[in-house]
C-alpha cells in the first residue's frame, strides 16, 4: 500500500462504515479508545498492528483505489478473520498517529507477525467475542497453521531419557490442571478403567452445567462453556470401540443439555457444542450391540427430550435402520404410550400437551410406514385430528392418498372445530381447499374461500390472492370495487354477483378504514396519489411514527420529494428524541433517505443547514453526534 498517511487523509467515517456497519464500527472505535491497538507499524501491504481481546491478535488493513472506487481490506487472526473490530481499531489508531504526528515504523520483513500473516508462525487464536454476521459481508474463519515450533519440541524431547520425561510431564501436570487432566485420561483408558473415566467425564458435565455460560460483546467478558474434554474423551472411547460408554456421556448430555442451553445468553456456543457431543453418542447407537428396537427408541426418546434442536443426525440414522419387526414393535410402544397419554383441556396448558402429543404421533406415523402397517395410519390422523387439532396433517395425508373429496370434507371441518381459536391452521387448511376447488374447477368456491380469508386477515397477499381468483370467475374489477369498499368502511354487504359474506368473527383492534392495507395496496400498483391521500387521511386520526411511514416516503418520494423529506425528517427526529444509540443508528438511516433526496434535487446547501441545525439543537447527544459522522463525508483526520 503506497503512501498510507495520504490514503489515510482522505478516509471518511462512511468509508469505514460502508466497510463494517455502523455496530462493528462502534466496537472498533470503542476498543480503539481502550488502548487495545499496540505494536503500530507500517508493512509493504498496509497498516499492520497488535490488537488485544480475550487473546492478542495480528491485524492487516490495506486500502486500494480512491474516492467511490475505494475498497478496504482486512486480514486478521481473529476468528472472523476479515471486517472485524480489531481491523476497524487499527485504522482509527493509525490514523490518531498520524493527527499527533507522530512517528510510525515500517515492519521488517523479519517481523514474526508478517510471517504469521504469511502462514508460517501461526499460533492459532482463541475464541474472542464475535461481530454479528449480519453486520458487514459474510467472513471466513481463519484456519490455523502447523506451528513451526513443533520439530524443536520433537528434537528436545528425543534428547532425553525417560526418567527427565517422567519428571517433565509429572511437574507440567502439577501446574496446568489441563495437562493433569489429559494425562489422568490417558491413564485411565491404558488401564481400562472405563467406569471411572466416565464418571469423570459425568463430573465434568456437572461442573459446566452448574452455572449458565453467557457473553457481553461490549465489555469483553463472560463465561464461556467449554465441552471440548467431554467432546475428545468421547471421539477417543468410540474410536476404541466402547460405545455403551459413550452412549452413557450422550444421555448425561440429554438430561442436562436442553435446561441448560435454556438459561445460557452465549448465542448459541454452548447448544453448538452439546450438539457435537451427541453426534458421537448417537453414532455410538448405531454401533453398538444393542437389538434394532432399543436403538430406535432410545433415538426417539432423545428426539421428544429435544427442546433446542440439539439433536441433529437422529432422523438420518432412524432412517438407516430397515427392520420392519423391529419398527412394528415401537409403533406397539409408541401406541400404548398415546393411549396412556392424557391431554388437557385447559387453554394454558392446551399447546404443550398437544405439542407433545403429536410428536408422538409424528414418530408413531413413521413406525406404522415402515413396518408396512400403513393401512392405520388415515385412522390414527384422524382421530389425533379431533384431539389435538392436527387437521393440516390429517389434510395433507388424505390428499397424498388422492382422497380428494375426503381431503376437503376434512379441511372445512376442521375450520369449523378450530378456525376461530387457531387462525393459522384455518388459513392452511382454506388454502388446501382453494387448490382442491380450482382442481375441480370451482372457480366460485376459490373465489369465495379467498374472500373469507380476506375478510379474516385483510392484507396486501390476500387482497392480492382474491384478486388473482376473480380471473377466473371473469369477476376482477367488482371483486376489487367491493375489497377496497370493505378496507374503507368495514362494510361486507355483497356486490352485484357475490353472496353476502359474514366476518368469522370481529376482531376489536381492527380499525376501518384500514389505512395501512390502504397504502399497501396503492403503493403496490404505484399509486403515488392514492398512498400519499390515504397517508394524510391517517395521520389526522393517528400521529404515532411507524414503518408506514417509511414505506410512503419510499413510496411518494420520486412524485412528491418535498412531502417525502418532511416524514423522513420527522422519522429522524422522532427517533433522536428517544436518547437511545440504537435509536440514533435509526435516525441516522432516515436521515440518509433524506440526504439522497437533497442531493437528487441539488438542494445541498439545504441539506448542510438542516444537518447543522441537527447538530446544534442535539449538541449533548454525544453518541448522535458521533453517529452524524457517517452521513456528511467527515474525514476521519
């Protein structure tokens, strides 16, 4: 990188913004602040430094080309390798250097870092707190190189004898409790005492499981779960052929792993990592000297324990085990087990029940196909269908049997027992009765059926569907005349052709005329006249800012700029009033709207007053103020 002191100069706050988004570059800026940024120097490919987290890491950020062309790259030894916080940190530091003029060394090619960037000194990272993904451009993990120190390790060693060893590897366990235990471990598997490498390993659940793992990005702290030991003492004893032992690990995991994966704030790691452990244990089944039916069922008892998805190749391996008898008999187990089940008829407790009730069913279903027993599975569906409101599937099932007429008995049924209580099932099975009604060519009774779901969930997709309906029944033009009717007054009294229709039931937060589908609609056939008059209409009956209104700035600001800049300002500084940094990174993306359509109308001057007014009459507001950097081309330096 040519000159960097010059390239730095000209960067902006949006440059490094565009690069990262508007959170890394916060943390970026706050680990800057911190004195994270150590051993600054300048290297053939760009700016090189050391930057600390949970471990240190070796930063690389090169700049190519100028102005809108201009591209920031990173390389670092952190996890996410590339976009990061550390990289964000270097650029700041270097660029506070160059404001103290201060003076920055150039990197000797004998660097250990730049050799580490090259791959041959890497010593690998730790687990740092990570940037959310979603924040910049998907990253790549970095993948650690074989340390080089390796072959001097391998030569001392050879150089000794094996009293020296002994002594070495007894002093190094007395002081690291890790290297204690590896060798514990290993000495317990020598010696074949499974049962107590087991208990060890259960003792280690214990401890991880005893407090919930979490992590705080902004501080750098927490407490991290770590299931590595219980992972490589799994892979070792089934590479070794005891598998009932890791069998046994698998179901302290089970016990354990959904309670705790529900008090941990840890994004996800802990889940991650019980996941893995009981992949083993789950090859460990298929392994194992166990009869075909003990498998099964200690898979599917895993699956039912299962509230975080924890267990990830089950289905693969039920589906691996072909033994119609063995699969006869669970569908015998799984059967009693339902008859014993009770259900509630409480509505607290209604859904769990359920919920359980048909993922017993669910597996009782793939017991009955595969010991060939399918003639029980329709009447099974169907009586879980009046207990548990399982009609979709009882539905979807007779349609795969090309019961059609069964299929849509069933469906309007089911509407009727459930469709006020669970809207969604309703809205799934009125759907399987449309397509069966168009595949019989009852375009009158799709018609129909999509002006139900309208009316019970007036929308742009099922205003949308109703529409593409009345094609059909040559009807469009009266079918849209009555649903914008109904939209502006509430009125479900018919048209010329349609039947009265009834409401399913009056929902008492629906408030005619309904201006949001209103504006839906017309900014849907680029109606700019239609949103802004229904858009004006509300706000003398509502004055609360919502994303309505940025869908109509979007939407008029092309026709009406003047009214568009009016609501993305007051978005803004509504959004401003809240006092709260992530309200600040809102208004900052309003304001943006808003700076595009200045600037469209070569009304910058304007733009840089308004912008200037923002400033001054938010002058306390540090973090807006900062957070403005990113819209008017301030230079970093």
């Amino acid at each position: 990188m040519n000159n960097p002191e010059k390239i730095l100069r000209e960067l902006t706050w949006n440059d490094v913004s565009n690069w990262v988004g508007s959170r890394v570059l916060k943390r970026g800026e706050d680990y800057f602040k911190r004195g994270r940024v150590t051993n600054l120097r300048i290297a053939p490919q760009g700016i090189l430094a050391t930057v600390s987290g949970n471990d240190k890491y070796t930063t690389l950020v090169t700049i190519r080309g100028q102005g809108r062309h201009k591209e920031i790259v990173s390389d670092c030894t952190c996890p996410y390798g590339a976009g990061c916080k550390h990289a964000v940190a270097t650029v700041l530091a270097f660029s506070q250097a160059i404001k103290e003029k201060r003076e920055i060394p150039i990197a000797q090619s004998t660097d250990p870092n730049i050799m580490k960037k090259k791959g041959l000194d890497d010593d690998g990272y730790g687990e740092d707190d990570c940037d959310d993904p979603g924040d910049t451009q998907t990253r790549l993990k970095k993948s650690s190189a074989k340390p080089s120190q390796d072959n001097d390790i391998t030569k001392f060693l050879d150089q000794h004898d094996k009293e020296f060893l002994i002594k070495l590897l007894t002093r190094l366990a007395n002081r690291y409790p890790e290297v204690h235990a590896e060798l514990l471990d290993s000495a317990r598997l020598a010696g074949g005492k499974i049962n107590k490498l087991v208990s060890s390993i259960r003792q280690e659940i214990d401890n991880i499981t005893s407090e919930p793992a979490w992590h705080n990005h902004w501080s750098d702290e927490g407490n991290n779960a770590d299931f590595s030991r219980v992972n490589s003492m799994m892979i070792t004893l089934f590479d070794q052929g005891y598998y009932d032992a890791v069998i046994a690990i698998a179901r302290e995991l089970l016990e354990k792993g959904s309670s705790y994966v529900e008090i941990c704030d840890d994004e996800g790691d802990s889940a991650s990592q019980i996941s893995e452990c009981l992949e083993i244990g789950f090859k460990a089944v298929t392994r194992c000297g166990w009869p075909n039916v003990s498998k099964i069922m200690f898979l599917i008892e895993a699956e039912l324990q299962d509230d975080y998805d924890l267990c990830g190749n089950t289905y693969e391996i039920l589906e691996s085990i072909r033994d119609k008898a063995a699969w006869s008999a669970v569908a015998d187990d799984l059967s009693g087990r339902l008859a014993n089940l009770s259900f509630s008829k409480n509505f607290n407790n209604e859904f769990n029940s359920n919920y359980r009730r048909d993922r017993i069913s669910n597996f009782l279903i793939s017991a009955f196909a595969k010991s060939g027993r399918n003639e029980e599975i329709l009447p099974l569906c169907e009586k879980e269908a009046g207990i548990t409101g399982s009609w979709v599937r009882y539905v979807e099932r007779l349609i795969g049997a090309k019961k059609y007429d069964e299929a849509r008995r069933a469906a309007e049924n089911g509407i009727r027992q459930v469709g006020q209580k669970y809207p969604g099932i309703a809205g799934t099975l009125r759907e399987h009765i449309a397509n069966l009604a168009e595949k019989n060519g009852d375009y009158d009774a799709v018609v129909s059926l999509r002006q139900e779901e309208f009316l019970d969930s007036p929308c742009l997709s099922n205003y949308s569907k109703l529409l593409e309906a009345a094609v059909n029944t040559k009807s469009k033009t009266a079918v849209r005349e009555w649903a914008l009717t109904f939209l502006e007054t509430g009125n479900v009294g018919a048209q010329d052709n349609f039947k009265t229709l009834q409401k399913a039931k009056k929902n008492p937060y629906e408030r005619f005329p309904a201006y949001e589908v209103l504006i839906d609609i017309a900014d849907n056939e680029k109606d700019a006249d239609k949103v802004l008059h229904w858009y004006r209409r509300s706000c003398s009956k509502n004055r609360w800012f919502s994303e309505k209104d940025a869908r109509v700035a979007s939407a008029i600001a092309e026709k009406y700029p003047d009214e568009a800049l009016k609501i993305w300002c007051a978005l803004a500084e509504n959004q401003i009033a809240l006092t709260k940094p992530s309200a600040y990174e809102t208004a900052v993306g309003y304001l943006k709207q808003a700076r595009d359509i200045y600037q469209k109308s070569r009304r910058t001057k304007d733009w840089e007053s308004y912008v200037s007014g923002l400033r001054e009459t938010n002058k306390k507001k540090i973090r807006f103020i900062q957070s403005l950097r990113t819209l008017t081309g301030e230079k970093i330096i």
